[in-house]
C-alpha cells in the first residue's frame, strides 16, 4: 500500500510551515520503505492531486487552529477530516480541501487519511517556528510515527543506517 505523508503550510508565517518542517525533520531522523513517500506539499493547491494518483493513505501534517492552547497535538480520521477542511480559512487548506473533492470526484480519494497538526502560537511573519511550537515539536513527531507504525509501516532512525 503507497502512503503518502504531506506537509503543509507556509514556511513564511512561523507555526503555520510546521508541516513542511516536519516532512523535513522526518526525512532527516527516518528512512522509511519505498511505498513511503515524505512531502513538502506547501501551499500547492490542485497540483497535488498529481500526487495522490496511487496513494491508498494519506497522513497530513499541518498547523490546526482549533482553539486549544498553543502546542496541542490534533488528530483527525475519516469523517473528521472532511469537517475539518470544511471549517478552515487559510489559501492552503482551501486547496487541499478542492484536491480531496476533485479525487473523491475522480476516484483518487485514498483509503484513509489522516490529519495530524498542533496549534500555533504564531503566524507572524518568520522563518522560525515559535518556541512553543518547537518545544512541542517532538511529540507532533510522535504522533505522525505512531500513525506510521499503526498502519504496519517500519520506521528506521536514519543513524541506524549507517
């Protein structure tokens, strides 16, 4: 089974590019099998749809404002993920929400999917994530490796390689 792990956000606006740092910091601790595919999905609308072609799961890693304190791990599944694309706001989400209509429409919509994100503390403009985001950091990781390890997927450490 392909899965496909997708970073989104803008890496601009501190907290809200925490998927995309996290697809970089998986790449950079994991190795993975080959139907394991680490995206940096950024702020690409309908261009993604070209990467969902074949992907039977798909796990998301994005900033959640959800109205928890700064730092709290989300996770949504199944129906949940649908009501939550529904509720969002920002340019990314709005496109990630027209890529999942356009493959459900178009028979691409995968098996499962999963959205896994913290709430920001910031989305000022900044390269850096806040502190509280990156003191959380880990266990957004965590999350994300759970989710892999739950759906039978071998996680490496990258030193274990070598």
């Amino acid at each position: 089974m392909r899965t496909l792990v997708l970073g989104v956000g803008n890496v601009l606006l501190s907290d809200e590019g925490m998927g995309i740092k996290a697809v970089e910091e998986l790449k950079r601790r994991y190795s993975f099998n080959t139907e394991v595919e680490l995206l940096d999905g950024g702020t690409l609308g309908l261009d993604l749809l070209y990467f969902l072609e074949g992907t039977d799961r798909l796990l998301i890693i994005d900033a959640v404002l959800g109205g928890n304190p700064p730092g709290f791990i989300y996770k949504f599944r199944g129906d949940e993920v649908k009501t939550y694309f529904r509720r969002k706001v920002s340019a990314h989400e709005i496109g990630i929400q027209e890529v999942l209509a356009v493959a459900e429409i178009t028979g691409r919509y995968p098996e499962e999917i999963v959205v896994i994100g913290m709430e920001p503390e910031s989305l000022d403009i900044s390269l850096e994530l806040s502190q509280t985001v990156r003191n959380n950091f880990d266990k957004l990781l965590n999350e994300v490796l759970d989710q892999l390890r739950e759906w039978g997927i071998e996680v490496k450490h990258a030193k274990d390689l070598s």
